[in-house]
C-alpha cells in the first residue's frame, strides 16, 4: 500500500486567492478535482490522447501555455514507420476552450490549420481532430468501474500540477490519412489520456510511461514528481487502480534512445523494448522543449496492492523524456 492520501471527495485544486488547496493534495480512483486556476503566466493546461492500433499510434494533444497555444496531431504507420505530424502554434492560445473539470463539458481548439473538439460525458469522449489531411474521429467508452490516476504534485503553494492518467480505455471509430481511412477498434487497440492542470516552474524535464493489454495497463512517472511526496505510478488490473508511491529509477541510453529502458522499483521491475523513436522539437523563444518518446513492447512484473505479481509481458505502448523550458 502506498503512504499517499487518497481522496474519495470532490475538492478545488486552489484556494480563492489562486494557490494550492493543501486539502487537494493526493491521489484519486476517479477525476475529483476542480481546476480553479488564477493567474497568468504560468498556467498550462492541456489534454493529451493517444491511441493504438495494431497498424497505428496517434497522438492528439490541445495545450494552452498562457502566451500560446501548443496543438498537435501525429500518426505513426507502424509497419512502415512513415510519420505524419501536424502542429499549430497560436499566439495567446486564442480559440481555445477548456473545461475546469476532468470528464465534464467540451476541450475545443481552433487555429493554425487544426480543429480539435472533444465532448466529455459520463459514459465516455468524442474525439474529433482534422487537420494536414488527417482526420481522427473516434469513441471512447468509460467502462462501468474503470479507475484512472488522478495525482496532484506540489512544487510550491504556488507551482504544482494536477494530472489525470487514464491507460488502456477501449476505444472504436475511424483514422484517415493520406486518403485512406482505417478502422480503429477491437481488442488491440486502447486509448490513454493524459489531462494536465496546473501553474508550472520555467525549466522541468520528466519521464512518462505508458502501456496497455487486454485486462492489464501500467502507467509511470519520473523525475518531475521527485521530493514531492506523490508519485504518478499505478498498476491497472482488469480496471482497478493499484498505487505505488515509491520513486522509481529509470535507466536508458540518451545517446541511442532505441536501446531497452529499464524501470524499477520495489514493487515494478519493468523491461521495454522499443520499435520507433518518435523525436519532437520546439523552439519558440521562449517556449522550447524537446521530447523523445518511443513507442514499443514492455515486459516485466509488478505487484498489486496484497503483494500479486502481475505480469507485464505483452504490454505495448511509450517511454519518453521530455525537457521544456516554457
């Protein structure tokens, strides 16, 4: 069992004057946190999807940093490895809407030759994107007693982070690019979210690993969340969350990112094995960051909340390091 509190009630992530609600310190089974941010600056929110299918990976992600608006749509062809990759760029983040709450209401962009709209409801998401010649419309279901990993991480009273981790979700409609649409659903194909709220230092490097099967996802975190007393690791059984509140080591190879990556801990001890190196770079001035996420296979073992191990093998999914200065 992790030494973390969870919380069981709906509770504001601030308090009226704009800093960190000390009470909404923790870790959740579902979104429970309002999103009450004040202030200018240094706010970013976001909504990041990902979805994999037996021939495909997409990332779809609608941010706001304040001063700009970061937006993209990438496809990866997994058999040829040719990638697709849309940006936008929007000063001021203009025609862009956020909900304050995870699961509720509507994410909408617009700008820089992309148009996002997803519509959150109790049952699941829509999830449309276009833009560059791709479009992605799909569903995704919220399966009676799923859990997600809803984590508030506190820098400061006035710097911290409340993100919803949401792996292995089904998920079924229809991807077109370069003229030709495909089917996305089925057993093999799984959808994880990554819903972020929060006001941020300047510079913050991080890890985040991904993966998902039939019956079993794990999710994990690094380096951003170190000294903080919460941790953004769980294990995911048939739905249910297991938390591991342990810090994590990673190991991987910086100068060849396509070499296996090891995690492991106490209660993980992870082996992944990547396919693809997914390298993505931003230099707006003061906006900079560069990523490197690579999509592959896991294997390994963790062990529920009583002690069971979980087997990891068969997993597919992410691994990546993510630097920023924004």
């Amino acid at each position: 069992m992790t030494h973390e509190p969870e919380l069981t009630s709906p509770v504001d992530l601030c308090l009226p004057d704009g800093r960190l609600n000390p009470a909404s310190v923790g870790w959740t089974r579902r979104p429970l946190h309002l999103a009450n941010l004040r202030g200018w600056g240094r706010t970013k929110r976001w909504e990041y999807w990902g979805v994999v299918t037996p021939d495909h990976v997409v990332g779809l992600v609608a941010s706001s940093l304040d001063y700009a608006g970061v937006h993209g749509l990438y496809v990866l062809e997994r058999a040829t490895g040719r990638e697709t990759t849309v940006d936008a760029v929007v000063p001021l983040a203009r025609g862009v809407r956020f909900p304050a709450r995870s699961g509720e209401g509507e994410v909408s962009v617009r700008g820089g030759g992309l148009e996002v709209t997803i519509r959150q409801r109790p049952d699941g998401s829509s999830i449309r994107a276009a833009g560059g010649g791709v479009r992605l419309d799909v569903e995704v279901p919220l399966p009676e007693g799923h859990e997600s990993l809803g984590v508030v991480v506190p820098w400061s009273r006035t710097r911290f982070q409340y993100t919803v981790k949401d792996v292995g979700r089904p998920v079924h409609g229809t991807l077109t690019v370069r003229g030709r649409t495909h089917e996305v659903g089925g057993a093999g194909s799984f959808a994880v979210l990554d819903h972020g709220r929060g006001r941020w230092p300047y510079a913050m490097t991080w890890n985040w690993a991904a993966g998902a099967a039939p019956g079993r996802a794990i999710q994990l975190g690094g380096k951003w969340t170190a000294g903080t007393g919460v941790t953004e690791n769980a294990l995911f059984v048939d739905g249910r969350l297991h938390k591991i509140g342990e810090e994590l080591r990673w190991s991987y190879d910086r100068s060849d990112w396509l070499r296996p990556w090891r995690i492991s801990g106490e209660r993980v001890e992870v082996r992944f094995r990547p396919f693809h190196e997914r390298v993505a770079r931003t230099n707006l001035g003061v906006v900079a960051g560069e990523t490197h996420q690579c999509f592959g296979h896991f294997s390994g073992r963790a062990l529920t909340d009583d002690g069971t191990e979980t087997s990891l093998d068969g997993l597919i999914g992410w691994a990546e390091e993510a630097r920023n200065r924004w």
